[in-house]
C-alpha cells in the first residue's frame, strides 16, 4: 500500500503517526510549514501537537507559513498557547486575538519578500519544515497539494522535514505545480517568466531524502474557503471597477483583453472577480495569489486562458467540481512559490492589474488593510503591496461604510499606512471610481469625496477638507493635525464615527 | 563650426536663439525636461521663457522632469509663475513654496515607477521634450549631458523636441551612458542587468532628427551639488552604518565585498558612503540614482570598482576634477535612464543595499520621507521607495533631532507615512542601530527607543509606549489614538514638540 504516493521504497520505513511527529518539536523551535490561505497546511500534526501540550509537556514555538492557514494549524496552537511568534501573515480569529492581547509577537510582512528573508537567512535557523504533499517521489522529490507557499524554501533550508501525505488530496494534482527557486544575490538571474502560463521549473519540490524524518498518513480536508453570497454592494463596485476597465480600453491604455489579473482574497476580492463573467471580456489571463472560486467560473465560460497562482481556495461545492475535473482545470492553472507568485519582477514585467481591498482608505489616497484604529490588526498586508507596488494599474476597492454605518472606509488620515499616496492609483467603491493618476493631494481628496462618498460622511469629509484648507498654513496635503484621526478617537468613545448631537 | 557637435549637417540649420526656441511652448502644454538632481537640465530655455512671461505672455504649463533640476528651471518657472502642475519630484525652495501655498498642483511619485507612467500614456500628450545634450549624431541620435533621468522617454513621446546643446559640457562624457528602455506589458521581457558594470544599450538616444524643431546652442554650467561638511554627526551616523554592515559580513548574511550601495541624494548619504573610504572594503559596486562626491573618493582610493546610477551630481571642486580626468572615470561609471537605475526588477535581482534618509521615523518603523507635519512638502520621496522596497537591506538614515533639538525626529507616529513598517529594516542615527528584522511592532518600539534615541525625547517615547501599551485595548500596534500626532501639533503650536512647564 501506499506504493503510487510514496515511490522511494526506504521513505516508506519513515511512515510514523502523527504523534510520534509531534516529539521532534522542541520548545523555541523555528518552524515552516506549508500552507497559503486555508490550503494545503499541514493538520494531523499541529493537532497532535495540541495534544502534547494538553498533557503538559512545554511546547512553544516560531510559526512561519506561507501566508493564512486553517484552524487545524493556526487555531489549535493559538488556543493551546504554543506559537509564540508568527510569520508572515494570519487570519484565524484566535491567532489574532493573541497577537492583540500580546499572546503572540506578530511581525506582519509582504508575502513576496518574506521568502527571500528566509533565504538570506534573516529569519534565523529553519529547525522543521512540515509540509503537506501529495506524494513523495523515487528521489525523495516532494509533490505539494493545493497551495506551494513557501514550502520549497522551508524544505531547503531546515533541518528536519516531516511530510504530512494527505490521501484526501487527488493524485492528480500533480503536473499542477512549477517549482523554481531565483538564486540569491550577487548570483541571481532574470526569472524567464514572459507569460501567466511559462512554466519553468519542476512540478515537485526537489528533497534530500535524507532529511525526511517522519512521514505521516493523514485524510483531514482542507478548510473550505466560505465565501459570502455576493451582495448588491459588491456587484455595484464590481460593475463601478469594469466600467473603468472598458474606459481604459477605450482609450487604448489597455489592451482589448485587458492584463494578467490579480485580486485579492476574501469575499468582496472573489465578487469583483466574478463581475467578469458577464462582461465582454474574452482571453483574460490571472496572475495572482490565490485562486476563488470566481476564477474556476471564468475559466469555464472560455473568458480565463490561463490562471497562475500559489494557491486554489476554493469553496465546499467547487473544490468538488475542481477534483472531479481535474485534467481540464490543470491546462489552465499553475500553482507557484509565492516568491515567483508575488514576484515584483514578474508583475512589473507582466504588467499586472492589481485588485485589492482596503479596510480604509484617506482623503489624500493612502491606504489601511492591516489595522483598525491604527492598534487593532485583523490579518496583515498579505501580498497586497506585493501587487500594488508593482502593478500596471493599482486599484483599492472598499465599502464606503462598514459596521452599519458606524464607521466611514474613507477618512480624513489613515490610522495606519500598508500603501502610499504613492502606490494608489484607482479607488473603487460601491459610489463610484475616483481615478488618482497624476492627481495632486487636494485634488485626489476632492475626486474620492465627490466620486466614493456620500451622504453624512461626505458632507463630514467636505467639512474637514475644507476647514483644513483654509486653516492649515502649508496646503500641500491640509491637515488638521490634531483633528486628523478624531473620527477614530470618536468611533473607540462612543462607537461610531458619526458626530452625536 | 560645431560640426563636432552636430554630426547632421540639416540638423546645423535648425540652431536658433533661445528666445527663439521659447516661442514653441504655449499655455496648457505638458512638457518633458532632462535633468535628474542639478545636473543635465536645461537652462537657457527655460530663462528666456521667464523672459517672455515679464514682457506680458501668458504661459502656463505641466513641467515633467527627471527629479529636482537647477534654479534656472524650477526657480525661474515658479518665480513668474509658469509652472502649474509639477512631476515627480523637486528640491527648490521657490517651487517648493508654490506647491505649499497652493499655487502648484504636486504629484509627489516614484522615480522609477513615472517612467513607465509616461509609456502607459498615464500622464497625458507630451507636447515638448527640452533635452540638454553634448552632441547629436548623424542619424539624430542624443547624446546626453551630466544625467539622463527620463530624457529617452521625452524625446519618445514627445511631439517636438528641443535641444539645448551644452558646450561646457566636455565632449568626452560620450560613452559613458547607457540607454534602454523596456517594451510596455504585455511584450516586455528582462532588462538584462546582472551586474552594476552591465552595458545593455547605446551610448545615445535615439531620435527621429524631423522631431526636433530647435537647437539653442549655450555654455550655462549645471548648478553643483552643494555639500554641508561632513560634520560629528553624519561622521557617527557613518560609524554606526559601517558596524553593522561589519556584523552582517561576519554573520555571513552578507559577502565580504558586500553588494551594490545605494545611497540617496544630499550631505548625509554622502557623508554616510564617504565613511567607506577609510573602512576595510574593496571591489564595491554601486547601483543608484546619483553620484555624489563620495563616489569618486571610493574610485579614486580604488574601493568602488563600477558605479552605476542616472545622475552625476558633484561639488564645484569635485566636477574640475571629473572633468579633468574623465577617461579614468568613465571606465568605471555608467549612466543610464531612471526608468533602469531605479528599476525593481534589477534592484532586488542585484541585491542593492539601500541607504535613504528619514524626515521622521515613528516607534514601529514606519519613515516620512517627504512632508513635514503631515502637511508641508519638503521634496518628495524620490527613490528612496523604489530601492527601500526592492533592496536586500533597507536602511533609513536619521539624525536623532532637528531644529535644536525642538524636533524629535523619532516620533509616537509619523506624520505622514512614505515607507510603510512592512519596508523599514533598519535605523541608523547618531546614537545607534536598530536592526528590526523579524521583530514585531513592540519589539521595534523597544529596540529603536532603546538604540537610536537619548535624553529627554527617549523619556518621553517610553512615557508614550508604556501608556500605550498599558491603556490601549489593542496591542498589536499600542498607540493613544488621541495622542499620537500631539507631538506635531505641540511643535505647530509652541515651536517646539518638547513640553513646557
């Protein structure tokens, strides 16, 4: 048994349970696992390890990732007090609440630089990669699963590697994945990728044998991707981002099927995706992150040609659809390490059009998605700036209000900075566009307030632009700056950001 | 006579005057300059434009430069008023004042991402590139002066060109620049750079000969680079630079002969590279945007082996001597257009250490490059983003104080935010070194505190941090919302952001 996901006969003497792996983790250990949105990430082991620390053995540790991962992982030794320190990006609640109540030091950083890190050696000793794969090969050759992340950089610098061999995972993904791993400095070449679908590396990541210390059998499924019903806000700032696209075509600042999409994770990411599906676009390519379920619909209406990412997380019905067609999907999708995922080289090259979303976003077009009220993170900048930095077109799409209205998604001065005036390009909410290219600061504040505000917090925003105009002495971006973050002040006081009378 | 300089005999008829040449620009037009730092940009031009304003001609119009240029074009435009919108960047203090009194719209960009803006047709119709050159070839072909900055994608775009042909500039410089320029998406492919020394390109613009409509020939010098001498606290800053570089070559994190320097424009960054000379490093390379003095102090005692940025930036003395001994120097400088100097694609490739400096730098990491007291352009972020983002190591440069120490230049929170916390590795003042790699946002706050501050504003930092910590609810980024910009309104207030008993 077990002959067609393990080829190499002497690993199969390596095959131990999960609690049996769980005793090569020491307490201050650097770990990497694999794992990039709810994908992928290894989860018999962290659970075992849960176990371990339940029966009082002191097991606290450094957790590197690729990116999110699920509540086996990520949750489990949250609540179980075992990560101490957390690398590169989080969205699990418990986690989260332990990075706020300083339970966990939190060091939020681009995905696409952070492998690098790892390689230059900034991040100190990897002690274990614990990578889920599918197979394992002849020579020692690991076949990853549903996301790469930074599996091949774990695999090649730690110490010990345990493979998690998730059965629930379809052989069949193999041919899916390009590995390729850019020399360091002064030794690195051009990364020869000229087109979403190049592929020039291997389909498995390349393993001394040696190093594998334990392998186990495990059939727990990925955490789905629950994506919330697309909602009329949603359609209206997905219909809002594609009559911007058509203009830019119409003006000939775009060709007719557009360049590579990216957009972000989550929801609103996938809505403004699926907007697409219904639009004249034909022979669209992604270059992206993450792959939604709104790619699969693209890809099966002819409009996506060829999708490229470092992970597919897809819902409970479409990861099912995704299997049970699996030869037609893997012509169109090719799964990479987020250093050439996220690569500045190639989305500067490719030109990608970065879609992203802003928990807030200022007068003066400065961008927040990492934390509310400047103190309070949610999940970080992911691979946000990766895109918007290097992007072709870099636009922010947002609500115009969240919590009922209690708080305004554009202020007068972001409470926290991920994206410069200098990175922001286009803001798109459910109001309208405002375009920002070559805008000065008090331009920009006018388009954003007349174009994506209204109602109550647009007078507001008017009134603050305004008085700052007139008041402050230096009127290259006016501020009131001691009122510039008083709607924060007035939201953490009384719980909204509107003015009580 | 000029036949050395201009090799096409039909081009020798198009010499005109420059009051001449200034009749071409009329109100509303968008154009394109040479120059990058005050080297290499137009002058005589630019004076007689001035000239024609005082006689009572309504001219207004989009200046697009390289970066900051000479007083003859920024100084003179703004004085009589011809400049109404400004990119991507400026250093002069009449420009300046216009853009903060509101009398110019600013668009404050990245250096090596405006280039491409251009090509996008981003930022509009370019009615006239004005070029300073050395010599035009035969086929039309530019050669360019002291900087080449965007003066190939000018003389692209532009409808009409115009030349002044600089004769205080020696013929000799011929051969030292290097000019590419990437397809736009999607048929771009690598720059390829593999080196500082790498030559890609030609010697000289190329530049269909009908497009240009004028050559005024003029002898008008390029304004030099002033530098403050390197005093006791850029000497410390220096020091304090060069340990830790020390550190990371013994670590092994980098090589002994490091890898390509970057350091930005102004007296600290050549003070902070002018440390180089009496340290132990040989076989350096540099890939920058400008070359200051200390550049050719790292040639001239043979540590620097290649220098390559898109300006050539000296001291009065400094230039003689340029000048003077131009074959020698020329072997080991390269100019080339900012689109390649500051490209990311070969900044990260190359591993590039850059080296900016800070406005103010907050306890989490995040810098202000550019606006004082959120509000007041000083210059702009330049490049500093385009190496900060893109370099293996990333280290800001900041005195502890400024104005006598009634700025604090470490902060509770920056003011404005040009280099996010996810961008920001390392501090550097007269005190000392905070390596913030991997650490959390409180962990940055205790290390910078601890290493870079002293005296009066340390105390006040902690009193800030421990109440933050303690009385904000959120603590991945403890901040007293209502607080964290008091310093600079205290300063905006009182002249000063110490507190008054």
């Amino acid at each position: 048994m077990l002959e067609d996901r393990i080829k190499c006969k002497e690993l199969r003497e390596k095959i131990i349970t999960a609690d049996e792996a769980a005793m090569f983790f020491k307490t201050g250990m650097n770990v990497g696992t694999s794992g990039f949105t709810p994908a992928g990430y290894p989860k018999a082991v962290p659970l075992a390890l849960a176990k371990r620390r339940k029966r009082g053995d002191k097991i606290e540790m450094t957790l590197m990732t690729g990116a999110s991962v699920g509540d086996e992982l990520d949750g489990t030794l949250s609540r179980a007090g075992i990560i101490k320190r957390r690398y590169p990006y989080q969205t699990n609640s418990f986690c989260r609440n332990n990075i706020n109540s300083s339970q966990i030091e939190y060091c939020d950083m681009h995905l696409g630089s952070f492998p690098q890190w790892i390689k230059y050696d900034f991040m100190g000793h990897i002690d274990i990669a614990l990578v889920e794969a599918i197979a394992i090969r002849e020579d020692g050759g690991i076949i990853p699963s549903t996301s790469v992340g930074n599996s091949n950089i774990y695999i090649e610098k730690a110490e010990k590697v345990v493979i998690e061999l998730n059965i629930s995972q379809p052989l069949e993904l193999e041919g899916i994945h390009d590995i390729y791993s850019p020399d360091n400095p002064p030794f690195r070449k051009e990364i020869p990728i000229y087109k979403s679908g190049d592929r020039i590396g291997t389909t498995y990541i390349p393993c001394n044998p040696n190093k594998i210390v334990g392998i186990v059998i495990t059939d727990i499924k990925d955490a789905n991707n629950e994506l919330a019903p697309i909602d009329n806000v949603s359609t209206r700032m997905a219909e809002n981002l594609i009559d911007f696209l058509d203009n830019e075509v119409k003006c000939k600042r775009l060709p007719e099927n557009l360049l590579p999409l990216q957009s972000g994770v989550g929801s609103v990411a996938n809505a403004v995706l699926a907007g697409l599906v219904s639009s004249k676009y034909e022979n669209l390519t992604v270059y992206s992150e993450v792959l939604q379920d709104a790619v699969l619909d693209l890809i099966d209406c002819g409009k996506v040609d060829m999708a490229s990412a470092t992970s597919l997380t897809l819902s409970k019905e479409r990861i099912e659809d995704f299997y049970n067609n699996i030869k037609k999907y893997k012509e169109k999708i090719i799964l990479r390490p987020q250093e050439i995922s996220n690569n500045s080289e190639i989305i500067r090259r490719l030109g990608v059009i970065g879609i992203n979303t802003a928990i807030e976003v200022d007068l003066y077009g400065n961008v927040n998605s990492s934390n509310v009220l400047g103190s309070r993170i949610i999940n970080g900048i992911g691979g946000s700036g990766d895109f918007a930095r290097n992007s072709y077109l870099s636009i922010f799409v947002t609500q115009t209000t969240a919590k009922n209205g209690d708080i305004s998604c554009i202020v007068p001065m972001v409470s926290h900075c991920d994206h410069t005036e200098h990175d922001v390009q286009v803001i798109v909410t459910e109001q309208g566009v405002a375009d920002l290219r070559g805008l000065s600061p008090k331009e920009r504040a006018k388009t954003i307030i007349e174009n994506c505000t209204y109602g109550e917090y647009k007078e507001m925003l008017k009134d603050y632009y305004n008085r700052s105009l007139s008041e402050c002495k230096y009127k290259h971006i006016p501020h009131l700056i001691g009122e510039s973050l008083s709607w924060h002040k007035r939201f953490s006081e009384t719980g909204t950001m509107k003015i009580i009378f």
